[in-house]
C-alpha cells in the first residue's frame, strides 16, 4: 500500500462522517412520508424570541398523544407567525409523527434554517480541495520521480 492511500482514505471518512447527518435527516423525512401519522398535538407553551428583532423566532412547546408518545414528553418547534397564531389560540398543533418513534416528527407550519447545509458544503468543499491538493502532490511527485515517463516495466525489444 503506499503511503497516500491513507491520506485518501481519511479524506473519504471524514466526508462520509460530515454528510452522515444529511442521509440520516434523507432517511427519517422518507420514513414519516412512507409510515408516518397526522396527530393534533397539545400546545403547552408558546414563546417569541427576539420579538422586538426584524426577525423573530416563533416557538410552540407541545405534547403528543399519550398513544404516540407515552412518555410525555414536551417537544419544541420553531414555526412560521400564522402557524404560531393558531397554536396559541387552539391549543393544538398539526404534527406527523412516526408510530413508535415519537422523535421522528414533522410539525405542520415549521420552519428551518439553512446554516446547517451552509455548513456542511463549506466542509465538504474543503475535504475535495484537500482531495485536489493531494492528487496535484502525488502528480508533481511521480513526475519528479519519473522525468522522462519511463514506467520501469519490462524492456522491449525494438526492431
């Protein structure tokens, strides 16, 4: 084995460690659209951060069915203003949830941020241009060994 094999299987690890949470997310959205239930789940608290920000952050705290979640527990979302409005004024909140796994859940209305996938294509750009540099030194390093192309294989004979 030579000795930038290593190098490159590093560099395959770690963008397989960085883009596990994007198939994971891919994995659990396929399994709520393949099994997943509509609840109506109990709002227990409603919050706005940053409410005197240009833009703030809508937060419903809510309990899923005790049928769908024994445990109780109280989950938060993060939704859009209108979404925000009718949780606090029914109380209820529309969620799709996988049978068994209460903590694969999708609440209707919510909202997400991008920084996550930002940070994941700026690792990923670094893993291929660290990839790029290593091709471009192993290249410049087998040319630098091998000026004129020779390969060291076998001679032949010419005529």
């Amino acid at each position: 084995m030579r000795a930038g094999r290593g190098s490159i299987a590093v560099l395959l690890l770690l963008a397989l460690v960085v883009n596990l949470p994007l198939v994971h997310q891919a994995w659990q959205h396929r399994q709520l659209d393949r099994d997943g239930r509509d609840v109506a789940a109990t709002v227990t608290d409603t919050q706005v951060l940053r409410p005197d920000s240009a833009d703030p952050v809508h937060v419903v705290r809510f309990r899923l069915p005790e049928d769908v979640d024994p445990s109780g527990q109280t989950w938060p979302a993060e939704v859009d203003r209108a979404t925000y409005d009718r949780a606090e004024l029914s109380k209820q909140i529309e969620v799709r949830v996988q049978p068994g796994k209460p903590g694969n859940q999708q609440v209707a209305g919510a909202t997400s941020s991008s920084l996550g996938y930002v940070v994941i294509g700026i690792v990923d750009a670094i893993v291929l241009a660290l990839g790029l540099l290593l091709w471009a030194h192993r290249r410049r390093r087998d040319a630098d060994r091998d000026p004129d192309g020779a390969d060291g294989g076998p001679a032949t004979l010419a005529g």
